[in-house]
C-alpha cells in the first residue's frame, strides 16, 4: 500500500542500505499523526470484525434463509462463494486506487460500510435469489474486500520491523467478531424476527467500519520508526530476532516485478489450496455436524470455537513467525490444517462430541492463520511501499478457491459424500505444504547445503 506524504515540519531523511532500498527516518508515529502507532492496529483490528460476520456466520443462517426465502442450500451456499469471489477480485484494484492516491483509507472503508450495508438489507428483503447474489454477494463481497485490502495493509505499513504478529492480531479480528452473530442466527433468529435482525446486524457493523474507518491514517512512503536503524541491528530483541528470521526486502517490487520473481505464482497457488479448504470446511461442518446426530446449538458451539481458534491462532501465529520465520509457519499451518480435516471425518464418523469440538478447533486455527502468513510475507519478499497491490495478487486466488471451496463443495458431497469431500480436502492441504517448500525470498541467495569433506584433514595428513 503506497501512502500519502504528509506535511511535517519535524526534519527527515533518507537512507539506502546495501541493496538500494531507501529508508525515511527521523519522524515518529506522534508526528505524523500525533498518536501512537498502535491505533492503526486497533482501529483495523476493529474494522476486521466488523465484515467478519459475512463469512464465518452466514452458514449458521442457512436454516432460517432457506425457509423464510424458499431459497435451495445449494443457492445459499453458492452465495457465500459469490462473496469470497468478490471479496477477492477487489483487493488488487483497490491495491492500485490506494497506491496512486486516488483512493484515501478512510474512504475505503467508508465504501466498505456501505456493502455491508447492503448485503444484509438483500438478505432480509430479497425478493428474489438473484437480488441476494448481487447484494450480499457482489457488494458485500466487495465491500468486505476494501476493508481486509485496507486493513491487512495498514498496519505493515506502520509496523515494517515486525510486521508478522500485529498483522496476525488484525487478521484476527476478521475470524473471532463472528462469534455473537454464530448464536444470534442460530439460537435466536427464526421466520417470525429475520428481516429485522439482519438490518439491525447490517447497521451495526456498517457503523463499526464506518467509525474505525474514518480515524485511518497512512504513513508516508518509505517511513521507517524514528527509533529503529535500518543500517544496524536493533537494540529490541523482539525486532532484532524478527529481522534475522524475516528480513526486509531487498527492494520496493511493483507488482509486475513481483510477478517475474516466480515467487507470486507460487503463494497464490498455496494460498488457492489452503483458503480452499478453509471456506469447504466453515460451508460444511455444520452440516457434517448434524449429520452425525450433534445437536444444533453443539454445532453452533463448534462453529464458534472455530472461529475464535481461527482469529486468536492469526495473532499466534504471527508472533511466532517472528520468532521463527514466516515459510516454517506456513508449511506447519498448511500440514495442521490438512490432518484436522481428516480429524473431523474420523470424530463424527464416530460421532464423539469432544472429539468433534477439538478438530474443529484446530482446522479454525489452520485456516485462519494460513492469511497474515501471506499477508506477512508478502511484505518481506516485495516490501511495503506496492504490498496492497502484491498482496491483491496472491490474495486474488480467493477468486477461484471460494468457489471452489463453497460451490464445487456442494458438489463433491454431493457425489461423494461428507467422506469423499472432507478427505479430498485434508489432502489438498497437505499438498500445499510441499508447495511452500520452494519459497525462498527473491534478490536473496539460497542457503547452500555444505557437503562434507569426504578426505577430513587428519586422513589426508596420515
């Protein structure tokens, strides 16, 4: 995400260390915006849970939309696959309009605010299928992408020494501020109340967006903490060792510069399998649940540990990213994610309820943290000043995988059943962990393997 320079009268200058890259050092957060830094963490923390609800709730509402509008599970399902595509077509040429001052942040999210807006006002009032497509999934879909975009980028922007765990937090939010609406629509919803609680859910979160929009504030390009050396090690530990495990990019990539390094291809390809996954299981695992006889308000229960797993393990395992390196998160989250989907075949197959609740938990905290990942990382391998635009392209494969994972879904269980579509999905997982062995960061060498002397110095001396 490119910002726009703001007028300081506290000096600054720039700096290039040995790759070229240039540094802006000198302001601090209380210049630029006179608060601290970490309220562009909790405001897009804020603004995350405020769409969150689209996506992680909608399924709960399955129930009471398929009576109240006669509308087919297969519609409602293929819905929620209309707005993950959209959510995801948006984030690239939002990436650009930000990145060329066209499009400010708080207008951004003020746009977000209204999708939101619409998309429950066309669940409660549709009168036709067709209607809810376009409401809910096409400007809601688009309304949520501006704000997760405009989010996820905000606070790589303001934290460039270590991104992973307050991107992490963020991303957070967009899993976990689903929970209060999971019960709403599942115990308290029904024919007699729907039209009017979804317009009272829709006004309150557009209202969310809208408030912690309008705070938002973009750095200026190249910024850099006034207290962190670029040229130096950090005296910070938490800095230092996120640096040594994660280092910035060697340059600021635009996207088609990204795209040559063959890296983008491979992170979307990733990302494509995982996110897949992710949508399958949030789609499907109510129903998987009371097919094996659990009662609704235990699968209800099930879906909120899922989401609550999924955006507390997002800031998890961002600190640990930090701490250990983004590309060893991401391939433990990937092979996680794969073996909790065989989990939760094998516990309702068995129909054990505590079993039940585990693997659900721990599929919520794969498939939530498989996304600050990328969003981390893409911020390391092109760097900070095009990352809306870089990580709209990775992000892009959203496009394809929420189809895939909430409309062919249906049509893999379809066929072959809850068995056939949950293994098939801990598989893809797997395979994508194989996948992101072959991320490295580019414009940097490749730790060489050092084969050992085969002649050690005291034979060759005898």
């Amino acid at each position: 995400m490119t910002t726009t320079d703001l007028p300081t009268s506290v000096p600054y200058r720039e700096v290039a260390d040995a790759n070229g890259r240039v540094y802006r050092i000198g302001e601090t957060d209380i210049d630029i915006m006179g608060r601290k830094r970490k309220w562009m963490v909790i405001l897009p923390w804020v603004g995350m849970m405020g769409i969150s609800s689209a996506e992680y709730a909608f399924a709960s509402a399955e129930d009471t939309l398929h009576t109240a509008h006669s509308w087919s599970s297969a519609h409602i399902f293929w819905m929620l696959g209309v707005w993950v595509f959209f959510q995801a077509a948006v984030a690239f040429p939002a990436g650009k309009l930000r990145e060329s001052g066209k499009l400010p942040a708080r207008w951004a999210m003020m746009l977000g605010a209204i999708g939101t807006l619409l998309g429950y006002l066309s669940l409660a009032y549709a009168p036709h299928v067709i209607v809810a497509y376009i409401g809910f999934g096409m400007f809601s879909g688009m309304g949520a992408g501006m704000v997760y975009a405009t989010c996820v980028n905000m606070v790589a922007k303001w934290y460039p020494e270590r991104k992973g765990g307050k991107t992490g937090f963020v991303n957070g939010g967009f899993a976990y501020g689903s929970v209060p609406f999971v019960f709403l629509f599942t115990g308290y919803m029904d024919l007699t109340n729907f039209r009017w609680v979804l317009v009272s859910v829709g006004l309150f979160l557009a209202a969310v967006v809208a408030v912690a929009g309008y705070f938002f504030r973009d750095p200026p390009k190249n910024w850099w903490p006034a207290d962190v050396d670029p040229l130096k090690k950090p005296d910070d530990p938490r800095a230092r060792r996120a640096l040594e495990k994660n280092p910035p990019a060697v340059h600021q990539y635009t996207p088609k510069e990204a795209w040559q390094t063959g890296r983008v291809a491979l992170m979307w390809f990733c990302l494509l399998c995982t996110s897949g996954v992710n949508i399958f299981g949030i789609a499907f695992q109510v129903e998987i649940g009371k097919e094996a006889g659990f009662a609704g308000g235990i699968v209800a229960t099930a879906m909120s540990l899922k989401a609550i797993v999924n955006g507390t393990g997002r800031g998890v395992i961002g600190w640990l990213s930090d701490r250990y390196g983004r590309k060893q998160c991401l391939i433990f989250v990937c092979i996680v994610l794969g073996l909790s989907q065989y989990g939760i075949l094998w516990s309702a197959d068995i129909k054990n309820l505590p079993l039940f609740l585990l693997f659900s938990s721990i599929s919520g905290f794969g498939g939530g943290a498989i996304f600050p990942m990328f969003a981390a990382m893409t911020a390391d391998y092109f760097g900070e000043n095009n990352n809306a635009s870089n990580y709209g392209l990775v992000y892009s494969s959203k496009l394809v995988s929420g189809l895939l994972g909430s409309g062919m879904g249906a049509v893999v269980v379809a066929n072959w059943g809850h068995s056939g579509a949950f293994t098939l999905a801990g598989s893809i997982s797997l395979f994508a962990a194989v996948v992101a062995l072959f991320l490295n960061p580019p414009g940097r060498p490749k730790p060489k393997r050092i084969v050992p002397n085969p002649r050690p110095l005291g034979e060759e001396m005898t």
